[in-house]
C-alpha cells in the first residue's frame, strides 16, 4: 500500500480528488489534510463579498468530495515536512505518512514586513478568517447603518480593486434596501438612484497602491476604466503610497467614536479608519522553505514542467503555492484549476513508475472583472470589453464549474 497524502484543498487538489473518485488506483491509499472541509472557489468570492452568492454556492464542500475519492481527511494545518521520515507535521494531530505528497495551499498576502500589519490588518488569504472578519463587519453595518464608516485596503491589484467595488456594493445595499424600502418601490428606478448616489453614503473607502498605476498586469485600457469607475463611486485612491506600518488608536474618551486603526505612509501620509483589508502581493507560507523544497525569492516551491518538485522527485505542488521554472505566471486561480488534470495523470504515472507527462500553462487568459453591479470588464492582452453581459457570463462559467463537486456518490471515510 503506497500513501499519496495531498496538503491543502485548493482548486487543482479537487479535481485530483474527483478524478481519482472516478479513476481509482488500486494499492493506493488517499489521505487529505486541509484546515477547513469547505474549500472557497476564487471565481466566486468577489461576488460573495457582494451578496450575489451565498456560502455554499462558492465553497466546494471537501468531505464530500473526499468520500467519492475514498480519501480519509485530517482536519488540521500542516506546519513541516519531515523528509527524513517521510512525515507530514500536523499543528494539533499525529504526524502523516507519505510515499507521494502533494501541495496546493495556495498563498497569502506579505504583510510580516510592515510593522503592525500582521496583527491589525485583514488579510485577502486565507479565506475563512477574511470572510468572518467581513461578516463580522456586514453585521455591524446591518445594526448600525447611519454610523460613518472608513475602510482601508492595501493593494492596487485585480484584487484589491475588485474587492474595493464589491465591498462597496454590498455595504451600499444595507443602506440601499431601506430606503428602497422607504419610497416608491420601484426597483429599478431606486436601483440606478442607490448606484448614482453611493459616494453621499456613510462610507469611505480608501484604495492605497505603491505604484503609480492599478493594476499592472493588465493592459492600459482597463487600468484607466477601472480607475474611472473607482473614482466616479467616491473611491479614494492614493497613487504611489507604501505603507510603512500599522497601528491601534488606543483612546481614553468616547473610544466608539473614533476609528479603531491608522496606516502611516513613507511619504507621511496617514489615514485614521475602522477597518483595514490587505490585498498586496503573494508569498508563500514559511514552513516550505524551512522544509528544505526547493523555492523560489518568494517561497513558493519551484517544479518542473510536470509540476514536480525540482529538489524532491516525490513531492509534486500545483496552484499559488507551485512556481514553474519555465513558465512563470502570476497567481490566478485559472492556473490553479488548468493545472488539476496534468497534476492526476502524473501523480498516478508516479505511482504507476511510469514517465511523467509534461505540462504547458496558457501564454494568456482570460481575465473577468466584476464591479459590483452584475458589470464585468474582460481582460485578456491589449484587449477589454465592458459589458452586463459578461457578468453573466462569467456566472455561469463558475456554475460549471461548481457543479462538477456536487452530488457525488458517497464511499469513503472521514478521520
């Protein structure tokens, strides 16, 4: 009996697992080792934080999907890699054996260099946390909708600016809805008002980015009207801003009507808010590198072109955490999810000793921007198009995809 023991459960660690529901391999024993049994599909979280998507219809239910596989899960966090032993160190439960691993725990924003971030910041990633601290918020602003509100996100990627206009979306609703509810009941009428109107709402957002334009992996067209809509919604953007650190406003008198939190910028700029989201660039989890795999300047673990790790034959990684040698290219969950199908095959020629097969990632894709109004932009090399109909589009691509994990026959087992 050989182990294949998977560590994490990320876009391509869910197709492998389907895969082998469908594909099984005899004398191979399937462990899975994932902090969460829910796994949030990246696709979808953008219109999630905006209310279009509830919980389950964004996040791939793993036990489910592990007993069609017949894969017994450990629910815990891996921290380290024994190699001596052939170990996988768990946070809380025993050590996990392997003969075959592989790792798609995707990645996190760096925010251990600035001082404070770590602490009072959200984070982008890991998921689980950003959506109870964003849950928690939408709470808050359900109870108390007249209250002013200052938010603070870090990162002028796709991502921060995505989340800056979903975010604003679904907390302009809360307030939105009552006063819909408060005049004629004209949907649509109220809707294009609420959306004409969001910049006079109780609430700030301020977009801070390091460099002198959104969004530099996309093409000049869509970084200039992605920059205007921002601005015509009363986005806040601060252009060539580091933030050099993070803080806690420690007040002695009427502490609940104040902010909670200041940024400081190199240039001396600095921004009392209530909440502050961080959406900067990925890096890897600290325990690869210290593990002894082979990694990249950011830590993520560098394979080959069968997405084989180029110092542990038997260690294969797939997602944000795999850096190909030969083909670079930035962390999007269309990799991620491309990359599922090559990661079975090779993971059972593996195990089968027979030759791997390699793998050629897309030069370009296809990339869908929402803005929080069921709009996306599309952005794929020099070109863009704008339009509701990509929204929908889009949603139905990600429905597609969900609907590939869902009613799987049951087999297998749960530790």
């Amino acid at each position: 009996m050989k182990d294949l023991v998977l560590i994490g459960g990320g876009h391509s660690h869910a197709i492998v697992l389907k895969m082998f529901g469908f594909k099984p391999l005899p004398g191979v024993r399937l462990t899975l080792i994932s902090d969460v049994l829910h796994a949030p599909y990246s696709g979808m979280l953008p219109g999630h934080v905006a209310g279009f998507y509830d919980y389950d219809e964004c996040h791939i239910d793993l036990r489910s999907l592990a007993e069609f596989a017949r894969c017994q899960i450990v629910v815990d966090r891996a921290i380290a890699i024994d190699f001596n032993k052939n170990l996988v160190i768990c946070q809380t439960r025993p050590p996990v054996n392997f003969d075959l691993l592989s790792v798609d725990i995707g990645s996190t924003p760096a925010t251990l260099s600035v001082p404070g971030a770590a602490e009072y910041a959200i984070a982008a990633k890991p998921v689980p946390e950003f959506l109870a601290s964003w849950n928690q918020l939408i709470s808050e602003r359900q109870n108390h909708p007249q209250k002013p509100l200052r938010i603070a996100i870090v990162g002028g990627g796709a991502g921060g600016v995505e989340l800056a206009l979903n975010m604003q979306s679904r907390l302009g609703k809360e307030e939105g809805r009552r006063k819909r509810e408060e005049g004629s009941g004209k949907k649509e009428v109220a809707r294009r008002k609420w959306e004409e109107n969001l910049e006079n709402l109780l609430l700030e957002i301020h977009l801070f980015h390091s460099g002198a334009e959104l969004m530099p992996a996309h093409n000049h067209r869509v970084r200039r009207r992605l920059q205007e809509i921002l601005i015509s919604r009363g986005i806040e953007l601060h252009f060539k801003e580091k933030v050099c650190a993070v803080k806690k406003i420690e007040r002695k008198t009427n502490p609940q009507f104040h902010s909670d939190y200041q940024i400081s910028c190199k240039s001396g700029l600095e921004l009392e808010c209530d909440r502050i989201f961080w959406v900067t660039q990925a890096s890897a989890a600290h325990w690869i590198g210290e593990s002894g795999l082979a990694a990249d300047s950011n830590g993520f673990i560098q394979v080959n072109d069968c997405l084989q790790s180029v110092s542990h034959p038997n260690v294969f990684a797939a997602g944000d955490i795999a850096a190909m040698l030969n083909y670079p290219r930035p962390k999007a969950g269309v990799f991620a999810v491309r990359q599922g199908k090559p990661l079975f095959e090779n993971l059972q020629q593996f195990l089968l000793e027979k030759p791997l097969k390699p793998f050629a990632p897309q030069k370009q894709y296809l990339g869908l921007i929402g803005t929080g109004n069921k709009r996306a932009i599309a952005s794929r090399g020099n070109f863009m198009w704008e339009s509701r109909l990509l929204w929908y589009w889009k949603d139905w691509i990600d429905r597609q995809f969900m609907q590939k994990f869902s009613n799987l026959r049951k087999t297998g087992d749960t530790q």
